[in-house]
C-alpha cells in the first residue's frame, strides 16, 4: 500500500522540533511505501526506509502574520503539485498545523480518488480565534466551513486529545470517525542516555551541583514564559543552587532576555533550540520539568511533546493550567498542577519537591507512565489499528 504523507513542518531526531511524523513514518513504512511532501529545507539524516520530498517553504518562529500565510501558501501549492505526480496512492495522510494543510490534503484526495486520514493537532481555527488573532468575523466563518469541510471529507480523523476529541464531536462530527492518539514519549532516546552523558551535559552548562528545571519549546505569546521569570525571581531569594532552562526560539526569546538582564534574574537561563537527539540528553539530564501557558481555556487541550518527553525521561512535571495533563499527573502522582496566577505557587512547589524525598516517586511514576500509556509503540499500534480500519 501507498501513503501519501502531508506534513509542513516534518523534522527527525537529528533536527529541532517534534518528531511525531517521523516516528509514524518509520513505523509505516515496515509494510507500506510512504512518501512525505515536507516544506523542510533540511536535509534528512541518512538513508532513510520512506521518501522524504521537500517544497522548499521558508519559515521560522521570527515570521510576522504576513510572512506565515505566504509560507502556508507556498508549502500548500507545491505539495499540490508533487503530490499529483505520485501514482497509485491508497491513503493520504495529513497532519496540521496549519490548518492550510487540507488544501492540497482534499484538492490530492480528489485527484487521486484515495482515502484520507487527517490528524488533528491542534485545534484551528479556534485557538487563533480565542487568542484574538483572527478576529474578521467572515474569516472566521470561511475558515470554519473548511474546517467542517476537511473533517467531512476525512474517513478517519486523528486527535491528540480527549479534550480535541470533544470539541470535534461538538461540532457535529461523527463518533465513529475519531480516535485519540496522544503525542509520543520516546522512550528508547531516554532510556539510551548514560550516567556518563549527563555529567557530560552538566559540565557542558556550569550545572554540575544544580537542582535543573527545563522548559523547551516554542518563546511566543501564547507561551507566557514571562510566568517563569516570576518564578525565578522568588527563588533565587531561597535557594541559589536551583537552576532554570528555557530552551528554544520564539518571538518573545530577546525580551525576555533583557527582562532578565534588567532585573538581575541570575538563575535562568536561556538557550538556543537544539536538535532532538541533544535536548533528549539535556532533558534527561534535569531534575524537573515545567509546563506554562498563558490563561486561555483552549490551550488545555493541548498535546505538547514536552510533557511526553519530560515523562520519558523519568521527570516530575509542573503544569500553570488545568485540563487533562494536570488531571494525568495528578492521578498517576507524576506531578501538580499550579495556579496561572500565582507564580508563588509553583516557586514553592519547586523548592519542595527538590527537598523532599517524594521527588524519587514522583520520577518513578512519570517513567511508568511514559512506558504504559504513552511510548511510540502503544501510539504505533493504535495508528495500525485505523490504517486497518479505513482498507476495509
């Protein structure tokens, strides 16, 4: 069988960013030919069992709203035109963001005469809605009909939440059509990291006697990583050996540098993104991982991959929202949920967990339930089970 793989922003471990698609891609290409049309102009590590086909869009983090509804529609153009010379395609797979990605998605579908799967990653058009970013309301209502029109058109729909899952059924869309598959904890990355490699990775950042906090990931507006510092000013009152990373690109990154510099915030520091493999190594390397976003009640719906990876590497996690995560962590004693508006909150849940003997059950109960609930395998499987579904 022939999959045809839609997905803008398809990264492997050897690059930056999440790697869900290349996991699903490495599994499907074990009994099927997979070939992804990607706007990545990176080149793909070794030789790889799927082709990757790249449109060449540009994009980064740094882009304005101008600038990213061109990339969107540079990416959405050529995948049209390279997916239309692939022949005898079976199923077209789709991933968004954005979600300009069922454009080519159906325009190929029709084409081609072929079954679709559409993945869900996020919420569009209602998180940029809820955000205020889009606020026409003709707009919002075209992109809504497309919307309506992508999940109709799907034999099978993709989500990375239950909180998703409920939006979609709220919206009309069928029961039947809709499964949940949570984003991955990969955990043969963190299980491969030696004791040697972290001390490594600890000389690396002058962190060899610090409690390490890590936060990697997108630096945007919806991030609200201005949280964080907050947090790093009350306790670096209380104990100097506790350490904050915050790791990745974003448009907020330079002010929140001079943020720090201008307050004389001393311990947080802020990196640039690493590639995969690399903040695999840093994150197995710190104590305790930290989730925030600013107070918007889409936003807990989410499916971030940190929270997974935090979990792979056998981290306890600190969430400033509600939603499922929290209720996950809560439940499986892998973590706490903080209040969004008290930062005060978090600072002392930190200073606890690294004084207390709780923080060793606390990692047990994250590794375990990585490996239950969470590890590629169980999402491969259940991937597997839709492909099944949708050639009958």
């Amino acid at each position: 069988m022939k999959i045809l793989y839609l997905h803008q922003y398809f990264n492997t471990n050897k690059e930056a960013g999440g790697t869900r698609s290349y996991e699903f891609s490495k599994f499907l290409s074990e009994d099927n030919e997979v070939t992804i049309i990607t706007g990545s102009q990176n080149y793909i590590e070794g030789i790889l069992k799927f082709r990757v086909i790249s449109t060449k869009t540009k994009y980064n983090q740094q882009m304005n709203f101008f600038q990213r509804i061109y990339s969107f529609f540079h990416y959405l153009i050529k995948a049209i035109y390279l997916g239309n010379k692939e022949r005898e395609i079976d199923i077209i797979f789709a991933t968004s963001t954005p979600l300009t990605i069922g454009v080519p998605a159906l325009i190929l579908k029709r084409f081609k005469k072929t079954k679709l799967i559409f993945e869900v990653r996020d919420v569009w058009p209602d998180i940029p809605v809820e955000l205020g970013f889009i606020k026409n309301k003709i707009l919002i209502k075209i992109l809504k009909w497309f919307e309506m029109k992508i999940y109709n058109s799907s034999e099978q729909i993709i989500v990375a939440s239950e909180g998703m899952y409920e939006n979609l059924i709220k919206k009309g869309v069928k029961s039947y059509k809709i499964e949940v598959i949570h984003n991955l904890s990969n955990v043969y990355l963190y299980d491969q990291v030696t004791e040697i490699e972290k001390n490594i990775e600890r000389k690396k950042y002058n962190l060899e006697k610090h409690f390490i906090c890590i936060h990697p990931g997108t630096m945007g507006f919806v991030n609200g990583l201005d949280y964080i510092l907050d947090v790093g000013k009350i306790i670096q009152e209380k104990d100097r050996q506790i350490k904050i990373l915050l790791v990745g690109e974003g448009k907020e990154k330079e002010r929140l540098k001079a943020r720090i510099r201008n307050e004389k915030i001393k311990n947080i520091l802020i990196m640039d993104s690493l590639p995969k493999l690399e903040i695999v190594k840093l994150i197995k390397t710190s104590d305790l991982g930290l989730m925030i976003t600013k107070k918007f009640k889409i936003l807990e719906d989410n499916s971030a991959n940190k929270f997974f990876d935090f979990l792979a590497a056998g981290l306890p996690v600190l969430v400033n929202y509600g939603g499922w995560q929290k209720k996950v962590l809560e439940e499986f004693k892998a973590g706490y949920g903080c209040s969004p508006d008290n930062p005060k909150e978090m600072a002392d849940k930190i200073l606890m967990i690294k004084e207390s003997k709780e923080k060793q059950q606390l990692s047990k109960s994250a590794y375990e339930l990585a490996r239950k609930k969470y590890s590629t395998k169980i999402a491969c499987e259940k991937l597997n089970n839709i492909i099944k579904k949708i050639e009958k």
